[in-house]
C-alpha cells in the first residue's frame, strides 16, 4: 500500500507494524518538502489540492522509524521527487534507512509536477526530468565505489569517502505515464511505478507493459517488474491487473484524521478498518 503519512493522521510505528501484522507485502510513503502557498501549477488530481500534501512527513525518517518495528515488509517512497535532493546527502539517506532496514528498502522516484516547489529548491522544471536521472547515477556510484567521483552537468564531485554503503543496492523505480517513462525505466529503473491507471485504460497499459518486457528483453536484462500506485482495490480489479501483467498493487490508505470523541483524533480506528478490509483481497 501506499500513503502520505501526516501529522495528523495516524502514528508511523502503528501503521508500520497493522501493514505487517496483516500480511502486506509493501508499504510505501509520498514526499513532498512543502507546499508553496502561492501555487500556480494545477494539481494533476484536478480541483483543489489535499490537506495531506503540505502536512507529509519526510519519508525517510518515517520509512526509518518503520524499520525498526518491523521485520519482512518491504518498505518504499512512491515516489521521492530526487531532483529537489542533494544527491551525496540523499544517498547517505537511502543508504542508512536500507542497513536499518536490513535491505528492504525500495527507491520509487518521479520528476515531480509542481514548479513552484521546484523553483524553491533552485530545480529547473525544464531539466527536472534530466537532473532527477543524473541524480540517480549519482547516488548509485555512492552506494557501490570505496572511492566515488562523479562529473556531470547538475552533479560534479571529486573522488570521496561516503559510508555506510546500503545492505544491497535499492531497486530504483521510476515512477509515471508519460510517453517517455519506458526510456527511463529502461535507462535507469530496476521497475516501473504507473500512476493510478484506470481499469478502462488497462489495455494501453497492457501493451505498454509488453513493449517494456520486450525491450528489456532485447536489452539483455531480465522482466522489469510493475508496480500500480493507487489501484482500485476490489476482487475483480486485481484479476484485471494481474492479466495485464501487473506485479504489484499498491491501494492508496486515506489519511483519515478523526475529531470524534472516544477517538485518538488521528483517524486510528478508520485506518485500521480500510487495512482490515484490504487485508481480505490479498489471495
């Protein structure tokens, strides 16, 4: 599953250990650094943006804290907007919550959509796409090389010691739809995280996952595994992604945050009910 985790919503370390107590496979948490007040960007949802968006924790010191508590699930970002990080520091990040985790930690990236969040943190939005790659191969000669250098247009640093080095190196997935993701996916991914598809546009994405596996294949590299953010979370829809070739689902968990008496006020006991009720679709 996957969910922006709020200072309102409910506590990391209890919806860590319910995900796992009920068998999920994944857990997965949203970023966004902050929300610019005066936005002109529309919201790719349409209308008004949600009040989960500015209220996000970092994921990484969630994902950390999640960690600890817990033991099998898999734990993730859909999707870290890496272009607004500075590589050397994200690195060191990915790769201590990935130790802490003991190596269950999976990078899900995307170039991100609001440009005045971009412009706060000196990005671009027209080389968003560029950086966030560079970025990427950045962070990937930090995890792997005693002594890492790297020369580029947006990353450039001489010959240097950075520990610890993660448990092994995070699948990077790259998050999005557009007409290019399969480049990037190809180019730069370990997986493919499609946004919220809907179930009548599953042909297109059907074809678009065995043009994937077929270029991979031509690549030399083994099947790039699928991963839906947002999916539709009834019976008849998992068989559906599951026969366009979809690996994984991840539902969206709401950010409930509850003022009724007797409550926590964070939305505890709703959330638990939806996971109590997406714990009966896993087969």
């Amino acid at each position: 599953m996957v969910t922006f985790l709020t200072d309102y919503g409910i506590e990391p370390v209890v919806l860590a250990r319910a995900a796992e107590e009920r068998g999920f496979d994944a857990l997965f948490l949203t970023e966004h650094t902050h929300i610019p007040i005066n936005r002109r960007t529309p919201w790719p949802g349409g209308g008004e943006l949600p009040r989960c968006y500015a209220h996000t924790f970092d994921p990484f010191v969630g994902l950390a804290a999640m960690a600890v508590v817990t033991e099998r699930i898999t734990l993730g970002t859909a999707v870290s907007l890496v272009a607004q990080h500075d590589p050397i520091i994200l690195a060191k990040t990915v790769a201590s919550v990935d130790r802490i985790s003991g190596g269950r930690f999976e990078l899900g990236v995307g170039p991100g959509w609001n440009v005045e969040e971009m412009a706060d943190h000196g990005v671009d939005p027209t080389s968003r796409t560029a950086r966030m790659l560079e970025h990427i191969d950045a962070m990937r000669m930090l995890w792997t090389a005693d002594e890492a250098e790297f020369h580029g247009r947006f990353v450039d640093f001489d010959p240097v010691w950075s520990w610890p080095k993660p448990d092994r190196l995070p699948p990077v997935l790259i998050g999005g739809g557009g007409p290019t993701v399969l480049d990037r996916v190809l180019s730069h991914g370990d997986g493919w995280i499609p946004l919220r598809v809907p179930l009548r546009g599953l042909g297109e994405l059907t074809e678009r996952i065995t043009q994937l596996r077929r270029r991979a294949f031509d690549a030399g590299r083994r099947p790039l595994p699928v991963t839906i953010y947002g999916a539709a979370s009834t019976p008849e829809a998992l068989e559906s992604y599951a026969a366009a070739g979809v690996d994984r689902v991840l539902f969206e968990l709401p950010d409930h945050g509850e003022k009724t008496p007797g409550t926590d006020g964070r939305g505890t006991e709703a959330t638990l009910r939806e996971l109590d009720r997406l714990a009966t679709l896993r087969p």
